[in-house]
C-alpha cells in the first residue's frame, strides 16, 4: 500500500562535507602553490548534520584549475575550521582565473560536474558534498553546488540497507556550472531523475535515524526505502505537495512508527495474463502459486497481500478463497498440492473488488511462515459468473512455479483438487507480501 508523506519540517541552509576521496598524485610541483578556501557560511546547518560534517579536515583535497591546468592541493585547517590553507601536491595550476572543485572528482575538465548515481551513507553526515568557487587570487569561497534531502525514520525491527529518491529532473550525470550571479547553478542535466544512497551495513531505524542525500535543484517525487531482507516501503508525494529541494538547504522529511510499510514486493520481467491469480473469463477457476524459501529471507506473519489488476475493465469483483501453506514442494509438474485442512490455512473468504493497480487483499487470519519451507498460495474462485478476459500483471519464473485450471460447470472443491488437471505456467503473478513487523 502506498502512503503519502506526512511531514515535512521548514527549509533551512545547509554547510557541509565529510572526508574527501584522494586524487592520484603526480610527482609534478605546480605554481600557484597554495590557496586559501572558505566554506559557504550558513550555521543554522549545524543542528541538522549534528557538527559532523561542517570543517575542513587535514588531508582535504581540491582540485583547482588555471591557465596551465589542473592542480591538486590538500588541506590544513585553520580556526576556525571552516577555513583551510591547500597547499599544491600534484599537477599544475598556473594563473587566474581559478576555478575549484570539491571533490576532486567533481569534473575532469574543470568547466563541467558529474554528480554520481549512488551515494555512499555516512552516520550522522554527507559524504563529499560537492562545491565549487571561482576566484582571480588564492581567495577561495566555496558554495554549494546541492542541497540536501534529510530522511528521518523511525520503525522498530527495521534495518535499512538503501533508499532510492526519484525526482521530476536529472539528478546525476553531467551538469553545467553557471556562476554568473556569483551563485552557482546546475543545468542541463544528461543523467536519470533518480539517485540511490547505499549503506554499506544495514542501519537499524528502531531509535530514529537521519539519512542524508546531495540532491541538485529539484522536486521529490518519491522515496524508496529499502530493507536488509528484500522488502520496500514505497512513498509517493502527492501532487497538491511539493517536495522541494533548491541549493544549499536542507530539506527534512520524518517517517515514524506508523507511516511506513515495507512489503516484500515479487517481480520480474512483466507481461499480462488472464490466468493468474483468478481467472474472470470463466465462472469459477482453482490456482496455485509458489514462492521458493531463497525468495523470502526468513520466517516472517503475513498479514495481506497485493495483486496487480491491469483490466481492460476498470474494475471486477470476484468471490475469492485464499489458502497460504508452508511447503515442500517445488513446482507444480507433478500437479496441484492436494488441500489439507491441517496445513492450508484460508487467509481470506469474501468478495474482492479489483480496480486498475495494485489491489489490497487484507488477511483475516495471518499466516505465519516458518522461513524454511516454500510458501503456497492457493486462490479458489467460485464466483459463478465471468467478467470476460480481464487481465492482472505477472512475471516470468522457470521450474514451473504456478498451475491453473477454469470451468463454467462447477465451483472447484480444495479437497477433490488432485482430480483437476490444469496447466503448469512459467510465471506468476506481480504481488506484494505484507508482513507484520512486530511480530519479529
């Protein structure tokens, strides 16, 4: 189920940077061997980067560019630390005009940045926030080039491994500097409207935790949140909301206990199918499903699950039982898993409404797997009537993980099944797994 975002806390400027990634050293001296650098100044940052991430550190590189090339300077701090004498360790600078960069990835011809698609999470900080500053003398004032994107998120019993943004323009790529004004903006963006931040050990939200992301001028669409045992919580920003990130500000946005649900979502190469998990085109249909224990990532409750309805009606209503098994068994050649009443557990029993999209089926009784087994989904339909061929998302598996069977003549009965034959089908439908995290 998607949600929409439910705080957003004011706009406030942001100053920043963490450790910086070493340029390869020439055994080159270059003139122009020292510059001074100021960082663009704006403290209100301090209390949203917890002081982390607001000095220069010895080490810190620039690259700087000038009439004979690009050099390579190094920091040492002064006090405050907000300013740094750089001192020329490789490569050539020459004469003014200056222009500067940090990192010292940042560009490799010193007119154009590239922002890159992934980003790496530092607790507490940014990693290499990009700058940039122009200057005719050693005077650097570095300014920002991003702002920030702040994810506060707290959720018990969940340890995030990434988060993916996806924006309303390009978010990494090449971009061209303009510093006309004396503030730099980026535009023409070549790259995608998406940037994902990793974490290179899964962080756990139980006690609340602030991920930070460099994000050029632009809208939030939506915030991915991804989980170490494959699950993700999807957030969509609602139309009538904008979700704004301009350069040199922070933008924080607080998910807490009950505004996120992560569910394990099953897809792949995507197709349509009339088929599974119902089939309309006919009164009744019996289908089975299966989802293998290396796709699951351990025992979990499952409390619903979601399919996805494609139509072409705009909507059909269908009385559905649902049954969810632990299992053995590891594909469906053999024939349907005969009903047992002592390990099928009917999850749902009622008439459900599809409309176009992904479609809730909230389970009255939640099954709990035992992380082992593979897990059975059985769907019996005994609507008795047929809405013609009405379609639902699937996606391509191989070992023959899904069989159907369909009829006009008579309601299929669970515990006759292994006298239907039915078909072995190499896909399965599109579906979304909700499990209940407090049960962990």
């Amino acid at each position: 189920m998607k949600k929409n975002l439910v705080s957003l806390v004011s706009l406030v400027c942001l100053v920043g940077l963490v450790s910086l990634t070493s340029c390869k050293k020439e055994n080159t001296q270059g003139n122009g061997t020292q510059f001074r650098a100021t960082m663009e100044d704006c403290n209100a940052a301090k209390t949203e980067l917890n002081g982390t991430a607001l000095e220069w550190v010895s080490g810190d590189q620039i690259a700087v560019y000038g009439t004979a090339g690009c050099g390579i300077y190094s920091a040492t701090p002064q006090t405050p630390a907000t300013t740094a004498v750089f001192d020329n360790v490789s490569g050539e600078t020459g004469n003014s005009p200056f222009r500067a960069f940090y990192p010292t990835t940042l560009t490799t011809d010193g007119v154009n940045i590239t922002l890159p698609a992934t980003q790496t999470y530092v607790e507490g900080s940014i990693n290499q926030f990009p700058m940039y500053a122009e200057s005719s003398n050693d005077q650097l004032t570095f300014k920002n080039l991003c702002g920030v994107l702040a994810l506060n998120l707290t959720k018990a019993n969940i340890n995030i491994s990434s988060i993916t943004i996806t924006a309303n323009s390009a978010v990494n790529g090449t971009f061209a500097v303009d510093n006309t004004t004396g503030t730099p903006i980026l535009s023409d963006g070549n790259g995608t409207n998406t940037v994902t931040l990793n974490c290179a050990t899964a962080q756990s939200i139980s006690s609340g935790k602030v991920f930070y992301i460099a994000l050029p001028a632009t809208q939030v669409l939506g915030i991915s949140l991804y989980t170490d045992d494959g699950r993700v919580c999807e957030k969509v920003v609602k139309s009538t909301v904008q979700l704004t990130i301009d350069r040199n500000t922070i933008n924080t946005v607080t998910f807490g206990e009950n505004d996120m649900e992560f569910v394990r979502v099953m897809s792949g190469t995507t197709s349509s199918s009339n088929r599974l998990p119902t089939n309309c085109s006919y009164s009744y249909s019996y289908t089975q499903q299966l989802l293998l224990s290396s796709e699951l990532s351990g025992a979990a409750v499952v409390t619903g699950i979601d399919f996805y309805y494609e139509g072409p009606r705009s909507s059909v209503s269908r009385n559905l039982e649902i049954y969810l098994t632990n299992t053995t068994t590891s594909s469906f050649y053999g024939g349907f898993v005969p009903y047992d009443n002592t390990t099928f557990v009917q999850v749902f029993n009622d008439f459900k409404l599809f409309t176009i999209g992904w479609c809730h089926i909230d389970f009255a009784t939640p099954f709990t797997y035992d992380g082992t087994s593979n897990l059975l989904i059985t769907v019996r339909d005994g609507t008795g009537t047929w809405n013609g061929s009405q379609n639902f998302r699937v996606h391509d598996v191989t070992g023959g993980l899904g069989r159907a069977a369909s009829t006009d003549a008579n309601s299929y009965n669970p515990a006759t099944v292994s006298t239907y034959t039915g078909s072995v089908l190499n896909y399965r439908s599109d579906m979304r797994l909700h499990y209940d995290d407090s049960a962990k």
